[in-house]
C-alpha cells in the first residue's frame, strides 16, 4: 500500500488563496488614504511554548504515560494507551503473501499538541512495537488497515492542548514476543523512549 501523504490539493488551494491576498492588496488605489486603508498590518508570528518536561532520551515508561518531545517545528506528547494483537486475517487479506507468517500488532495513540504552532494536517510520529529488549520487530509497513487506521493530523490541530487519537499499524514474526512501544525519530534515534506493556 502506499505511504500515507499529505493532501496536496489542500495547500495548493490555499497558496493560491494566499496569491490572490497579496494581488489584491498590491493592486489598490494610488491614493495614499486609500492604500493606507488596505496595506496589511504586520502579524506576530505564534510564540512557541517550550515545555520544560521533555523527555529524555532513553527513558522507559508504563503504557498510558505521556512522552513529551520536540516534533516537527513544535512541542507535542505522545502517550501509548495501548499495544494490541491484531487480526491475522485482515491484515492478510490488506498485504498478501508479505503477510505469511507475520502477526499484526496494533499501537494506538494519544497526542497532545504542547508547543502551539499549527501541527495541522501532517503524518503523525511512528511509534512502533518493541520487543522485550527494547529494539524494533524488524518490519517496514506502509499503509494502514480498518481495525488500525493511520490519519493525518487534524486541522484543528494547532493550539495548546489540542489532542488527537490514530493507531499505527506493525508487526512481528509469529513467534516474536511484543513487550510494548517504541519512539525513535529525531532526538531519539540513537536511545528511542519504551512504554513498558
């Protein structure tokens, strides 16, 4: 399946709206009360709130604790409330002969966005299945299934305490077992955050 990509039509559409802002204003009148009227006022770009709780990288917590980390140009946390067995057939079913042998796990997210720039409509984190020494099952999956579908962030995800719930789809080979969760993108690449099932 293919990767899950931002809606480009929806930036287009408001490049140009953005075009048609700038035209209008810079075709007014010549009269100076006229164009004083019109001239836009500088806008103060959002301050970004700066959490003091990241967290640290390598840090080991239980399901249902929050992670704070710096994400795209803001701040967000991140809090596993679940690492689920999926269900064989679907997922067979959605990948084919890639699925033989391979069981389906299901890790489902809280986010919260902390910092208050506008995190609208973008890929969430990866937050993947871990063994129980803490590494990666070892598998690339694209895409998404019904039972865990994976959606852009929502529109009305730009301002502080803005939260939003998706699933991120894994899986493992049949005998491996799943301890919990694991961040590694950014910061933590080297020593991702766990969540402890």
């Amino acid at each position: 399946m293919p990767p899950i990509k931002p809606p480009i039509k929806q930036f287009i559409a408001f490049g140009g709206a953005a075009l048609c802002l700038v035209t209008i204003s810079a075709c007014g009148s010549s009269d100076d009360n006229d164009s004083a009227a019109t001239t836009p006022t500088p806008s103060t770009p959002p301050t970004t709130v700066v959490p003091d709780n990241i967290t640290e990288p390598g840090t080991e917590l239980e399901v249902g604790q929050p992670a704070v980390v710096p994400w795209q140009d803001g701040y967000i946390s991140i809090t596993v409330t679940a690492v689920e067995s999926g269900d064989t057939d679907a997922f067979r079913k959605a990948y084919g002969a890639d699925a033989e042998g391979m069981q389906p796990y299901y890790v489902r997210l809280t986010l919260e966005n902390l910092g208050g720039t506008d995190l609208s409509v973008k890929n969430p984190p990866q937050v993947r299945a871990a063994l129980p020494d803490g590494s990666g099952t070892g598998t690339f999956l694209t895409g998404s299934i019904e039972a865990c579908e994976t959606t852009l962030t929502p529109g009305s995800f730009t301002k502080v305490g803005a939260k939003f719930e998706t699933c991120e789809l894994d899986a493992a080979a049949s005998g491996d077992q799943i301890a919990g969760a694991r961040y590694d993108q950014g910061d933590y690449d080297e020593k991702p955050i766990l969540w402890k099932s």
